[in-house]
C-alpha cells in the first residue's frame, strides 16, 4: 500500500508513525495462521485480539451471518426483539455460573464494563443504598476505553490525559515475580494480597462501596493468574459487607481456562459478569453482562411501570447477525468440546511447552493458565526504554509469529484449537526471536 494509503485510519493503541515507516498487513486468515499480502504465513498465537478461540475461516458461521443478513439485517433491541437474539441469550446462559441468569447485550468489553458499573449503581439504589456509589479495581487491571472502565484501569498509560471518575480505589498487582517464579498454574502464595480489600473498606466505608471488579486471570496487563484461594477471598470478604463482585471475563470467557468461564473454573460466582471477544468466536463485534436474577428483579420492582427499568443501552445492542454467528459459534464449542479443551492434554502440552523456555537467560518469570501464558524479560531500560518486549514483538513478525508485548511481557493466547505441532512451531519461532534481539 502508499503511504497516502496509509494516512486515513488511526489505529487504536498503535504507534502508527511507526506502523506507516514499516507496515504490518496481514490479508487473510485460516486456521490458526495468517497471511500477509505476499504470502507470507504467521502462525497466530494471540487468537487475533483473544478472541478468534475458534481459529480463523470458520465456513459455518460464515454462512450463518450470511443466512441472518438476508433474513433480517437489523431490528431494533429498543421495544422490540429478534427471536435470534433471545435464542443465543438462552444459549449463553446454559454455560453460565449458576444464578447469573440475565444478559444484556452490548457491542464490546468496554461498553461490557461501563454497562455493569451503570447496573451495579442502578441496583443499590434500587435497594435504597445510594450511597454506595464507589468501585475497587486492581493495579494492573485492564477494563476497557470508555470513561468509566478507564477509571477502572489498573494500567497507567492508559489512564494518563483521559477524564476518569475519582470514586475508584485500587487492589495491589498479583504479579509477585520474587515469590512466584516460574509458577505453573496458580502461584502457591499471595492469598494474602486479598486482604487489602479490607483496609479499603475500612478506611471508605461499606456503606460507599458498590462493587469490586476484577480480572479472575490479568489479560492484557501481563497475563497473571490470581494465586490459590485469592478470588475465594474476595467473596468472602464483598459477601461479609455487602459488596458486588463483578468478575471482568472479556479475556477469561468461552474456554480460555479450560471452562466455559473462569468464574465456573474457579468455583467463584460474581454478582455481574462481562464479556466479549470470543462470545461469537471473534467474528462480529458483540459483548455481554451476566447478571443475577434478583439484581435485575430489584431493579425492576422499584422501576416505575409503563417505561424503561434501565435508561441504557445502544443501537446494536444484541444485533441480529453478532447472535445469529453467537448460535454458529456454540455450534462448533460444543461440537468440538472447545470450552473444555485447555483443561485436558493440549493444556499440559501448553504448559511444558512454556516451561521449556526456562533456560533463556533472559527471561525471569514464566506464567501459564490453560490456554493462556505469558513470559517476563529482565528489564533493560537503558537500552528498551519501553521494554524489552517490543522489539522481540515485531521480530517475532519477521519470524513468522504474531505474539503481543506488554512493556517487558510477551502474552500468548492461541486459539483454542491449536495442535501439538504448531506449539512446538510456535516454541520454535518465539526462540529465534529471542536470540535475533537479545543474543
């Protein structure tokens, strides 16, 4: 393409004026592997954005967003409904944790994340508590881009110059490198990382407090398991002074742990879960809140009859085609045993593959959860002032890989499909990589 080509689209959390001196296209997928415009093969070991579990190409569901555009292209989700829509919202519900019986639809993990907060709000002043009114993330944490999940980052550069909300406080970063090294699976220690919750309450107050969120697994700040027992804690402790627990599963969802969600890998139910990405396998653009019967029934008792019982939501909200290639998706989850997938032996090949990593010199962590993983670089600031990551990143591209860098971090998330032959591909590749830019 032209460099006048390349002008018209800025691209989101991109270095574009890097991208325009050297661009990466890529102009076809299929499998677990995608195409320049040369023809040259990459082997995909993020699933796309996380979301692409199914691999890419995938003709069924193609065909039924096809079928779905002819049928009925779009219908209003104000005041009316598609029978496709409320079919996949029964679908979705079947491999939900136990209790979070209602979906509201949305277009993406951000406006997932600012719908849960609007119905968390909702709900206790509903319940007559408005004054809790403020949220607990966690350092680290990724939420999404719109005002309210940007006041939820955990990430700073993601925070800096943008508007944020000032009711927000913030649990400590899970990643402990000097204690959990080279875990495999949850760490064994930082249970007690939990607790600060309770000197947060302590010092705010219940009363004040609406809702704790988190990642159940940390995505795209460095993909960092919780450690044994942690999530189990923040129940206890949000059920002890009447807090919501809102699990954020953009990343987590449909099988990425080995489970439907990693609120049923845990055996931790939240009050709210949000979704997105692989809810239709990365296909068209869709997310979703889960949400416990009695929050949505609250709300509307005391909603006044003959209107909205939620002033919220938008245009494509639960649109027609996003459901119908949702229904072809679980198709094919389902067929395939996709959603279990990871917990069986293409995860442990995962993982030992992962760990077989262990002696480059200049890698100092090593983490793993189902089909996830990630490894850590020793920071060299003087010479990688924005990590060491980057530039093992856009090797990898030379190389044949697409594997995505946080700051000293590589993250992994193949689709859930992946052979034992391309994780061996991928192992091989990553290595070179790694040598070509660090020696």
């Amino acid at each position: 393409m032209s460099d006048v080509e390349l002008q018209n689209w800025w691209q989101p959390f991109t270095n574009v004026r890097g991208f325009r001196q050297n661009p990466r296209l890529i102009d076809r997928a299929e499998g677990c592997f995608l195409y320049t415009p040369d023809g040259r093969e990459i082997l995909d070991i993020t699933a796309g954005l996380w979301c692409a579990n199914l691999g890419h190409g995938r003709r069924e569901v193609a065909d039924a967003v096809h079928k779905q555009l002819i049928q009925m292209d779009f219908c209003p989700p104000f005041q009316f409904g598609s029978p496709v829509t409320f079919k996949f919202a029964q679908k979705l519900v079947e491999y939900a944790p136990e209790g979070l019986s209602r979906v509201f639809f949305t277009n993406s993990g951000s406006e997932s994340v600012d719908t849960a907060m609007k119905i968390a709000t909702h709900y206790q002043r509903a319940r007559g508590k408005a004054s809790k009114t403020r949220f607990i993330a966690r350092e680290r944490g990724y939420h999404g881009v719109n005002v309210g999940s940007t006041s939820l980052q955990g990430i700073a550069n993601n925070r800096k110059g943008f508007p944020t909300l000032d009711t927000v406080d913030f649990l400590p970063d899970m990643l402990d490198i000097p204690n959990s090294a080279f875990s495999r699976g949850l760490p064994e220690r930082g249970e007690d990382k939990a607790d600060v919750l309770e000197k947060i309450i302590a010092f705010r107050g219940a009363d004040n407090i609406c809702a704790v969120i988190v990642e159940p697994i940390v995505g795209a700040g460095g993909m960092v398991p919780p450690p044994k027992n942690y999530l189990k804690k923040l129940r206890q402790i949000c059920d002890q002074h009447d807090i919501l627990l809102i699990f954020d599963e953009v990343v987590t969802g449909f099988g990425r742990t080995g489970s439907a969600f990693a609120a049923v890998e845990f055996g931790v139910t939240p009050d709210l879960m949000t979704t997105a990405k692989a809810i239709n396998g990365g296909t068209v653009p869709m997310g979703g809140v889960f949400i416990k019967e009695e929050i949505q029934q609250t709300i509307f008792d005391a909603a006044a009859t003959g209107g909205p019982e939620i002033f919220h939501g938008n245009t494509y909200a639960g649109a027609p085609v996003a459901a119908a290639a949702g229904l072809a998706a679980f198709e094919i989850y389902e067929r395939e045993g996709l959603l279990t997938r990871a917990s069986g032996s293409i995860g442990d090949y995962w993982e030992n593959a992962l760990h077989s990593l262990r002696d480059i010199p200049h890698l100092i962590d090593i983490r793993n959860y189902g089909l996830l993983g990630a490894i850590t670089f020793a920071p060299n600031t003087s010479k990688y002032p924005t990590g060491v990551g980057v530039p093992v990143h856009n090797k990898c591209f030379e190389n044949g890989l697409l594997c995505r860098a946080v700051v000293d971090n590589m993250v992994m998330s193949p689709p859930l499909t992946i052979s034992e032959q391309e994780i061996d591909l991928f192992i091989e590749r990553l290595r070179k990589s790694i040598a070509d830019v660090l020696g």
